[in-house]
C-alpha cells in the first residue's frame, strides 16, 4: 500500500509537471497558496489573537489550503477541454477570484475582523459583498465550463475518469452556490451562534448544525470523484455514476442534518 501511494505521489507529480502551457498560471497561484498555507501554519503558535474563539489564522490557513487544492485541480482538468479561449479566460479569472478571496480573508484577520458575515461597519460590509460577487461568479465559470465537459468526450480518458470529472464539476459546483445560502443566512451555524464548541482545526460545531460540513463535502467533490477512478483503476462508467449520486446524496444529507440543528 505504501508502495502504492508513493507511486499515485510520483504518478500526479508527473501530470503537474507536464502540465499544459496555458494553465501554468494557475499551476503557480495554487503552489503559491499551498506556501501561504505553510507559512500560516507557522504562524499559528505566535498568534494569542482570536476570532470565534478559534486562533485567527486557521481560517486563513484553511482558505489557503483549499484554494491551493482547487486551483490544481483544474490545472490537471482543463487539458481535456476543447476551447482554448475559455481555458484561458478561466485560468485568468480564476486567479483573480481566489487572489482577492485570500487577500481580503488574510487582511481581515491581520485587523482581527471577521471577513465573512461581517456587517460592523462600511469597508467591512462592502469588502464582505464582492467577495461574494466575486466568488459567485467564478462559480457560475466553472458550471459554464462543465456543461461543455458534458458535450465533451476526451479521447485521453477512459469513461470513468470522463464521468468523475463531469460529475465532480456539478456537485463542486452546487454546494459552491450553498455558500451563498450560508451568507444569506449570516451564519453557518444552525440552532446557536457561530463560535462555540467545534472539531479542532475545522471548527465545526458539535453540538449544532454547521451548514460548512456539507460545503466542504460538497466542494471536494471535485477531487474525490476522480480520485475514487484513480485510485480504484476503474474504467467504465456504471460505478462512477452510481459512487457519484451516493456521494451527492449523502452529502445533501449533510446539510440536511444540519437545518434540522442537529450536531454529531
């Protein structure tokens, strides 16, 4: 197994190495927030400042991390699509999107503000709105993007790895839009206040609803379907689809659960 691992490691440190031309770009702003993340991670035991009752760092450190998944994860995706002109449209809102989203949650937390949610004043309310302009958009990008995926039948991949993709778009994509839920709500915690007792790191609260566990379900999709191909070798489509409504549903039910205010 741990032979394995090393070479699934080896095998997509190869596919990002030989990543095509126009998604460097992208390939660099995910490195870059992949060193931020390690760099807030060093932060973390100098920092006394808290927000939430949690270190202020760990959401940014979070954030980092993630948009640093994301955005290689689309380097690996976007070779297998046809249209130039929009992969490099893309690459480049991309950047831009997730640039200002780590700017502004690494700015608020330097000025020990909330970025999210956070209503106290003009430059906070303004800065929390064109995140969300911001990021909405680049989600309706990337469903754009995975129509066209549907249209599309890559030649290079097998039928599994063709439906992961596609599959992982449109889930990513849906509850990249619960977001705008949850900020509608001005709150991701259901049946309490946001900041009470959660699961270390991630913060999730254990004793009520927490609208952020099927987010971050949700948006992995976009790894873990095509991961599952991956690791299990699986060519045809069957399995996917049928791993792909289990996961979305069992996902929903995550945020089922947590309307009902419920805890784990």
């Amino acid at each position: 197994m741990l032979l394995w691992n090393l070479a699934a490691m080896k095998s997509l440190i190869l596919l990002l190495k030989n990543r095509e031309k126009a998604t460097t770009p992208l390939f660099n702003c995910g490195v870059i927030h992949l060193l931020l993340a390690m760099v807030l991670l060093a932060m973390l035991p100098f920092e006394k400042g808290q927000l939430l009752g949690i270190n202020l760092w760990i959401k940014p450190l979070k954030f980092a991390l993630s948009i640093g998944i994301y955005c290689l994860s689309w380097v690996l995706i976007l070779p297998y699509l046809p249209d130039e002109k929009y992969k490099r449209r893309f690459v480049r809102f991309t950047i831009f999107a997730m640039s200002f989203e780590m700017l502004a949650i690494v700015s608020q937390a330097a000025r020990g503000e909330l970025s999210h949610f956070n209503q106290s004043g003009l430059y906070n309310i303004v800065l929390y709105g064109l995140m969300g302009i911001v990021i909405t958009a680049q989600t309706l990008f990337s469903i754009f993007l995975g129509f066209k995926f549907l249209k599309h039948k890559p030649l290079e991949l097998n039928q599994a790895m063709t439906w992961a993709i596609r599959l992982g778009i449109i889930i990513s994509a849906i509850f990249a839009l619960q977001g705008g839920f949850i900020g509608q709500r001005m709150a991701h915690t259901v049946g309490a206040s946001d900041g009470g007792a959660g699961i270390p790191f991630v913060n999730w609260s254990k004793n009520h609803g927490d609208l952020r566990i099927a987010h971050f379900f949700g948006l992995h999709a976009l790894q873990i379907l095509p991961a599952f191909v991956w690791i299990n070798k699986i060519q045809r489509a069957v399995p996917v689809l049928i791993f792909g409504l289990l996961y979305f549903l069992l996902v929903s039910f995550l945020f089922y659960h947590a309307l009902l205010g419920r805890g784990y």
